[in-house]
C-alpha cells in the first residue's frame, strides 16, 4: 500500500464518521482512530461562523432575504419531514452491510443498476458497496417498487445506513 492509498483511507475514514478502523496484511498493519464528536464539531464550526459573517457584511438588504429564504425552506422542509416520516413508515428500507463507497451502477459506462420506480425482486442487485477494492453487490430481499434513494452516488455510507426505499404492496 502507497502513500497515496493510506492517505485516501484515512480520509475515507473521517468521512464515513468512524470512531476506529483496523487494517492488516501480510505486509503492515494500519489502525487508524478518530474522534467522531469533534470531526463532527469542528465539520460544524465554520458554517455557524460564516452565517454571521454574511449578515455583518451588509445588515439590510442580505440580512432580510435570508431570514425570509430559511422561513420558508424550514416551512417546506417541516411539511415533507412529516409527511415522508408517515409515509416512510410503510416502505422497506435495504441498509448498507458495511461502511464503503455506495455505487448505483457496476461501471462508469454502464446503466444504473435501479432507479425510482423500478419493480425489484429478491435477489435483484439493487447497488455496490466498495470497501477496501472490493466491490460487494447489494441484493434486494424483498420484492417491491423503488422509492426514494437515499444516497447519492459515488458518496460514502456507513453501516446500517438506509439506501433505498421500497415499496411491498
């Protein structure tokens, strides 16, 4: 492993919000540790300080757009939040088996393996999940129709994190 590979993981590792990671082979042994409270902290602190930034630079006319932009994006996000929350609860969600790099098609130049509105059906790879070179496929076990997907691709996922939504009926 070069350089540049230990360097990619272990920033695929602060992404990916993991608190410890432990990689051996024949030839080394890799254990990286990272503070997740403060990676999550410090991925924080800049968006509080260049909020008030904004408004200080010029207080009338940029202070009063965005005070009226957020009223109205939190009055949209609230509906849909309750409104996917209730409608969420019926749908089946397929989580990722392990932390890696969600892919929604098999190569760069190939079709995407779902899209929403899709019928799957057991065994139907729905996505990969690249972790550590090796590209795992993701199999619905359920049959059903896609809904939403979750997660973008070509982004990191953690264990356990939903990224699809299926519907049964």
């Amino acid at each position: 492993m070069d350089l540049k590979e230990i360097q990619n993981l272990i920033k695929f590792v602060a992404r990916s919000g993991a608190a410890e990671v432990n990689l051996e082979t024949e030839d080394f042994k890799i254990n990286i540790k990272t503070d997740a409270a403060y990676n999550h902290v410090e991925h924080q602190a800049p968006q509080v300080i260049s909020m008030p930034q904004m408004p200080a630079a010029a207080p009338a006319q940029p202070a009063a757009a965005p005070t009226q932009a957020p009223a109205q994006s939190s009055a949209e996000k609230s509906t849909p939040a309750k409104a996917n929350e209730e409608d969420d609860s019926r749908y089946v969600a397929i989580k990722s088996p392990m932390i890696g790099t969600f892919y929604r098609r098999p190569s760069p130049d190939k079709e995407l393996f779902v899209n929403v509105g899709d019928e799957v059906k057991p065994g139907d790879v729905v996505c990969i999940i690249e972790a550590m070179k090796l590209f795992n496929e993701i199999e619905s076990e359920i049959s059903g129709k896609v809904v939403k997907i979750l997660a973008d691709d070509q982004t990191p996922v953690e264990y356990d994190q939903p990224l699809l939504l299926i519907d049964p009926s």
